[in-house]
C-alpha cells in the first residue's frame, strides 16, 4: 500500500460507499466502508483511521452527527469529513461544533475532495513526525524518569544500565532529595527483574520491632495483635528487587539479621521456626557516610562491605546546575497538568534565580519549588515574582540548632563534615577550617579520624 | 496467453477504438481482442444528474467478463459519475479484471472549443494506460508526467506524457515478468 493511512467511509447507500472506496484506491489508500454508524464505530474501534467520511443522513440508528461523536470519543485523533446531499447552515455548524474537520456536499468535484484528503493526511504526518520526534527528544533526556544531561548522571545511568540484571548488592548514597529511589527504579527496571516486584521499605520510619515483622513477617501469635500469618517485604520482593532506604538508620539486631539474609538468602518470620528462601535482590540508600559509621562502630562492617558491592553516588542538585533547567521545565509541564494549570513554562529570569539557588534540599525541593509557584502563579508563565521568596531564603542564615554533645564530639563532627566535603584532601580541609595542616593532623589522630586523598 | 479485451459501451467512434488498441499493445504483452459494441443499460442513467453512474456500468462489465480474459476495459462516450463525485474519466478495480474510461470530458468540444483529434487521441492514450495500470496493481503516481498521475482536471490530463514514469513502467513490467498478471 503505497500510503501508510487507512481511510473509512460510513454510508447507508452501497453505491456510494462503494464507489468511493474504489475512488480513494486509485490513490493507494486502504479503505474500509461500513453501512451504517455502529458499523462505523466499531470498525473504528478496531483501526486507526487517518480519514472518516461519514454520511450526515443516515435513517436507519446512528446519523451522521452521533456516528461522528462515537468515533471522535473512541479516536480522538481521526478527522472527520461530514458528506451530505443537501448543505443547510444548521447542520454545517452543528457539524464543526461537534468535531468535524469539514463538511462537504455531494457530489462534489474530484479536485476538491483529492485536495482536502492530501491536506488532511499532510497535517496528519507532521502531527505523527512530531510525536516521534518528541519522543526521541524526552528519551535523550529521560530514563526512568531520571532526567539529566550532567556527564556524572550519564554516567551513573550507564551504570545502572550495565548492573542491571546482575544480582549484586547495590548500595546508592547521596543527600535527601537526589533521587536514590529512582535510580534504584532505574535498576530494577532495567533489568531481567523488571516484570517482578520492586518492593520500597523505609528504614527510618519504623521502629526496629515494627521494622522486624515489616521486613521479615510474622507467623500467627508471634506477638499481641499477630491472629494471622503474614509475609514480609522480603518474601514479597521475591524474584525482585527490594529497596532498603535509609540503611543508615537500622539497629545492630536488624544489621544482623540483614546480613545473614544477604549471605544466606533465607531467614525466619518474626516467631517462626521455618527458614524461608528467598531470591530478592538488594538494593540499599542511605544519605549517611556508611563507611564513616562503620569507623565509629554504629555500622558492621560485614553488612557494609556485604551492602557495598556496587556503589553510586548520587550528586547534589548543586553540582549538577546544568539539570536545573531541565528538571524545572519538566516539573512544570507534570505538576501544571496534574494540578489541571495551563502554565506554559518558566521565564528567564526565573530561571536565573533557580540556577543561582544552592537546594539543599536537591531535586524533591526543586519539585516542591515549582508546585508552590505554580500553584500562586496567575499569568499563564512562571515568572521571578513567582520564585522570588527564594531569594530571601538564600539571604536568611541557615538556622542551625547546636545539638547537645560535648564540645569536642561538635569539632569532631566539624573535621569529618570537612574532610567528606574536600574528598579527604588535608590541605582543602583544614583550610575550610580554619587551622593549619598540622593541627588537623593532630586532630585526626586524637578523635581517631580515618581519611583518605 | 491471456487476453485483454476492449468493448464499447454505447457509441464509440471507430477511431478510438484503434488508439486504445494499440496504445494498450505498445505497452502489454498480452493479447488483444475486441468485443461487440455493448448498449448501455437504462438503468445506469441518472436523470437527475443527466450523467451516467459508472458503478452500474462497471457491474455490467464484470458480468461479460470472457473466461479467457484477462482485463476487460469498457469505454463509453457518455458522461460518467459517481454519487460522491460530479464526474470520471475513468475508473479502474485497483488489482482487478475491470476498468472503464470515458471519452466524453476528453473531447474539446466538451470544453466548448473546437473538435481536435491529435488532442484526443493523446488524452484517449493517457487515460487507457493510467486506468489499464490501475489495474495491474499500480496506484497514483506523485510524478506529474507520468500516466499514473492523478488527474482532476482536463488540464492535467494534459500535463501527463503518453507513458509511465520510470519507476511505474518498472512495476508493470515486474508484473509481467513474474507472470502475476493473471487474475484468479
């Protein structure tokens, strides 16, 4: 078939079907007729056609108008061409208010209706080069909904790319907000696990006995409230991939009981006595420096160096500006859609202020950022006023509450926040600082600070 | 080998009877086989439209078709239509046995200017093998010259050269050549 774009006519009179399919071959096209409108409507259900002719009389159910309606609901994409014996004002706008792409009287001139089909069809191929372009456009961008074009995330997504349908640990470290979990997404999805579960448990948000029984189940009386057998996360991630975020926070018990499910791949329900298998594979996040934790003896070692197989490390939104347009842009075409607001993108100006911005609460803030604009803004773009409050936010000092430790647990911390900031570099770090290398040394050896160029 | 015959439908001048023969032997390797002159039944006139509906004319040549056939083209000198269109100037079953061509809207003098028979014969030979092409399985040609390019308007009959394009005349010959002419 020399053209890609079927075309469907719906008339009650088989000469006049006929003949038009006959007419519209010629051409190339293929063509289906129907002799009535749910004919019509369910052909249509079936194909996608480019081009519907459709008889307005029609005495027997659906006419014209109904018969459009149904297609235009079923397809919202295929044009309609109204065809009538008799031209009336009324039905001719009633017709185009309805949907239809034009009308027109039979008979008409060969030249007429060969130009509308060439014009409809021509319209029609932009609107699908359009969409495919689009698409390729978003998936230069996009993988996982991870959008980017920072060499670093690049090259964390060829990563995931690359261990994702390997079994192996994968331990993802970054700030709040950079996006563990979809990268974590972007694994499990990616990989030969992908039609299994993909089971998310925060690690903060239960206590360690809650977090127990939510990991591994409980059998029936295992405690007060426990009338039935239930499965844990684990159980259900079987097959999958189960994310563990907020590692960081666990308990020793939990630590340990983690650790003999990673080596052993089996484990008991919370009051059981029956092992149960598992094939889950682990992903695990923390925003915490795991190692530093190991060091301080808040974190087995075995479980680190078990959980760290695979590391990524996710960069702040800070070191990766060049995203910040990107991800703004594309939070405004989501949330203004979800929040049902024509809002048709974000001005330069504002767009500064977005850059210039440090995020420490990294991508989630930027997210929440641009649904607060949106939701005050009134102008159909975002503009500076509508980020404006930013600017007072980065000339406020950060209020900072002095925990309540002994002074030199305070400049401990303070040494180790340094030495993580200058990637270990001594110079860097003392410096920041304040104090010359050698006393930094002498520091790090009174608080037992390990580090590392 | 198969035949492609030729029959008049109504009164059709001697002359052009002969053009299409042997435009239609210059380009296919088939035999060529002429019919007697058929009369045009009554009721494929629209009095309405004072035209005549080509389906009904169509039918009637899929009802004569010779079982040694294998085309059967009619040409007619009334004024063809169907319900949808104001006019043809010929019509073909894309990958079919029929086709059918008017000669009607191809005379000058349709156009109210004097009769000129070179003009004619030249129209008569685009339309014998743009609807003869139709059907071998060619569709319309995006090459304005070439005989399978949609004509609307008489003045793009005459835009067209007398033969396919490269490209269609290729196609035809593949046709052939795989032998696929036969219609089942």
């Amino acid at each position: 078939m020399k053209k890609n774009w079927p075309i469907l006519v719906v008339d009650d009179e088989e000469v006049m079907c006929e003949s038009m399919a006959a007419w519209l071959r010629e051409d190339g096209y293929r063509v289906d007729i129907a002799p009535n409108g749910q004919k019509g409507v369910e052909l249509a259900k079936a194909s996608d056609y480019a081009i519907c002719f459709v008889d307005l009389k029609m005495p027997e159910g659906m006419d014209g108008i109904e018969t459009m309606m149904e297609i235009r609901r079923v397809r919202p994409e295929a044009s309609v061409i109204i065809i009538t014996a008799y031209a009336t004002v009324d039905t001719a706008i009633q017709a185009m208010k309805e949907g239809a792409q034009e009308y027109i009287v039979k008979p008409c001139n060969p030249q007429e209706i060969s130009m509308l089909v060439s014009r409809i069809l021509k319209l029609k191929k932009l609107q699908s080069e359009n969409a495919i372009l689009r698409k390729k456009l978003a998936r230069q961008y996009r993988h996982h909904d991870i959008i980017t074009k920072n060499p670093r995330m690049e090259e964390i997504l060829r990563l995931t790319q690359e261990i994702a349908s390997l079994r192996s640990t994968v331990l993802i470290r970054g700030e709040s907000g950079t996006g563990k979990e979809l990268v974590a997404r972007a694994v499990h999805f990616s990989g030969n696990r992908a039609e299994k579960p993909f089971i998310v448990v925060s690690c903060a948000a239960l206590t360690e006995t809650l977090l127990e029984s939510e990991l591994f189940g409980y059998e029936r009386g295992a405690f007060t409230g426990a009338n039935a057998q239930a499965r844990g996360k684990f159980e259900l991630a079987d097959g999958g991939t189960i994310f563990l975020d907020e590692i960081g926070d666990i308990s020793p018990k939990l630590q340990g009981d983690l650790l003999r499910v990673l080596q052993e791949r089996r484990f008991y329900r919370v009051g059981g006595s029956r092992e149960v298998e598992v094939d889950a594979r682990v992903i695990a996040a923390t925003n915490k420096n795991l190692a530093e934790q190991v060091h301080q003896g808040r974190f087995r070692e075995d479980l680190y160096y078990r959980l760290n197989v695979i590391e990524i490390n996710l960069p702040p939104l800070r070191d990766r500006r060049e995203d910040i347009p990107l991800l703004a842009e594309h939070f405004v075409q989501r949330i203004s859609s979800e929040l049902g607001k024509e809002i048709s993108g974000i001005t330069a100006p504002a767009l500064k202020l977005l850059i210039a911005h440090d995020w420490p609460g990294n991508v989630r803030e930027l997210e929440n950022v641009i649904e607060r604009a949106i939701v005050t803004c009134h102008n159909g773009v975002l503009d500076e006023q509508d980020v404006s409050w930013l600017r007072h936010k980065d000339l406020t000092a950060p209020v900072w509450e002095v925990p309540d430790v002994p002074l030199e647990e305070l400049e401990r911390q303070a040494i180790v926040a340094a030495l993580e900031r200058k990637q270990g570099n001594i110079k860097e770090a003392s410096a920041a600082l304040g104090i010359d290398r050698s006393t930094l040394y002498d520091k790090l050896k009174r608080y037992e600070i390990s580090h590392r160029n | 080998m198969k035949t492609l015959y030729l029959v008049a439908m109504g009164d059709v001048p001697k002359q052009v009877m002969e053009w299409i023969e042997h435009a239609a032997a210059e380009w296919l390797p088939v035999a060529i086989r002429r019919l007697e002159a058929r009369v045009i039944p009554e009721r494929a006139y629209d009095p309405k439209r004072k035209q005549y509906q080509s389906v009904e004319m169509m039918k009637m040549l899929a009802e004569m078709l010779p079982p040694d056939s294998c085309r059967l083209l009619g040409v007619t000198d009334v004024d063809l239509a169907i319900p949808m269109l104001s006019f043809l100037f010929g019509q073909a079953q894309v990958d079919g046995p029929v086709a059918l061509i008017s000669v009607c809207r191809l005379r000058q003098e349709f156009y109210g200017l004097r009769a000129d028979e070179d003009v004619l014969r030249s129209r008569v030979v685009k339309e014998v093998l743009h609807e003869l092409g139709h059907t071998f399985g060619l569709v319309h040609c995006d090459d304005p010259k070439c005989a399978m390019s949609l004509a609307t308007h008489i003045q793009r009959v005459d835009e067209k050269d007398e033969q396919y394009c490269a490209q269609c005349g290729l196609q035809l010959l593949k046709r052939f050549s795989s032998q696929e002419a036969e219609v089942s």
